[in-house]
C-alpha cells in the first residue's frame, strides 16, 4: 500500500497534532490529512469531515482505497456541529478563510476545554482570526510559517486558558511568529507590504508598519 506523503501546509498541521490522539479534520475534502496520520501510526483514528458531500464522498473514497475504513470515519457536519466533545482529542481546521475558522469555533461552546488541541491553518485573513482567539480566551501554544506552492501559509496550536485580552493590529498580525526561519520571515514580510498597502489611505497604521519593520530588520 501506498504511503501517503504530506507537504507544506498539511505537513505543519500534522505535526502539530499530538501522538496517539483522536483526531478531527474539519473541512477535510480528499482526507489527506487524517489518511496519512493514520498510516504513519502517530494516531488510532480520525473523523473525516466535511459540510459538503461530494468532498466527504471523495474523502470516503481515498480512506477505502487505503484500507482506513475502519478507522477513519467520514462525516457530514457543519464546522463541529455534529461532533461530540468526547469523541475527539485533537482537531485540525485547515484550508480555509480567517474569518471561517473563528465562526466555526465560535459555534461550538466545547472547544473551550483546555485538553483540547486546535490546529488551525487560515489560508487568508489569519489577523482576523488571531483576533478572535485573544479576546475569546484562547491562547496560541506554537506557531509556525511553510513555503508551499508558491505562497506563505502560518499553522497555529491552540488551546483554551480562559484568559480573553485585546489584541492590537501588530499582534494581530505576528500572532506568536517569530523571525528565526525563512517562511517565518516570508510571512511576516508578505503582512508588511499588505500593512504598508493600508498604510497608503490609513497613516494611523504607521506606528504598527515601523513596529514591524523593526522586527524584520
Ligand atoms: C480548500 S478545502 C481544504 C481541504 C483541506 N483541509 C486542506 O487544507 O487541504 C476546504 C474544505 O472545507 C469545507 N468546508 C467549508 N466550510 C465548511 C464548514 N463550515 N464545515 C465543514 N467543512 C467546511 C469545504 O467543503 C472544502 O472541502
């Protein structure tokens, strides 16, 4: 049987999941994810799902083909609306907008377990996300940047501590980044010119543009 091989973004999502823990692929379409996690041996077992059903039906496919039917479960659901908190250890929510991804957590009230392992990966508007977990009592425990087809991405872990905080515009933007890496420091470069771009019919973002050229220096 062939092995599935992970790159770029997935790749970061999955190694942020923890070893041995029962996963959720929230939005999962071909179900990659969890068919790799499954085959490598670092979790049991997976729900695969998905709102719509021709990418849970193409899921559904590709777990048979690789023999996971029994343990990968696909399954028709709204962000987490048809998952029970004690089904799942970790959750991965990768593949789409900043603004999704809040909603989605937003919409279920057992995310806030601090046991729980969010793994988020907004393909756009990730300071609109960062935002929403800052003032909603969620903390980012690791955060990391890839390189992958020809864009930069961010993956953040994520956990409940209860501690809501206002987040500014420059924070909203790091999240937990740092420089130290080359898709580090390409991500946090691709927020400048976007906050330089604003900065052009917004001067107050001045401060937070010199704030990050600061950092990139
Ligand atoms: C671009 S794909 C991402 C696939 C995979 N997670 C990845 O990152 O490569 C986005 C998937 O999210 C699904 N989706 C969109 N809104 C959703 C929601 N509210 N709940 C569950 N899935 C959703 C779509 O049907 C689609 O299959």
């Amino acid at each position: 049987m062939k092995l599935l091989n992970l790159k770029g973004r997935l790749s970061l999502c999955a190694e942020y999941v923890r070893e041995g823990s029962r996963l959720a692929d929230i939005g999962t379409d071909h179900g990659y994810l969890p068919i790799a996690l499954c085959q490598s041996g670092k979790i049991p077992s997976a729900l695969a799902c998905d709102v719509n059903p021709l990418p849970l039906e193409s899921a559904r496919k590709n777990i048979a083909e690789k023999g996971l039917s029994d343990r990968i479960q696909t399954r028709l659901s709204d962000g987490l609306k048809e998952i029970a908190a004690d089904e799942v250890d970790d959750i991965v929510i990768a593949g789409m907008g900043g603004e999704l991804i809040a909603q989605i957590l937003g919409d279920c009230e057992w995310v806030k377990d601090g046991e729980k392992n969010l793994i988020l990966q907004p393909m756009t508007r990730h300071d609109v996300l960062i935002k929403w977990l800052y003032e909603n009592g969620f903390c980012i425990e690791k955060q990391g940047a890839v390189y992958d087809a020809k864009k930069y991405y961010t993956v953040m872990r994520v956990r409940y501590n209860g501690v809501r905080r206002e987040c500014g515009i420059f924070e909203a933007n790091i999240g937990k980044l740092t420089p130290d890496d080359e898709a580090s420091i390409g991500f946090l470069n691709k927020c400048l010119n976007k906050l330089k771009k604003q900065e052009n019919g917004d001067p107050s973002l001045a401060p937070v543009v010199r704030k990050m050229e600061e950092l990139l220096s």
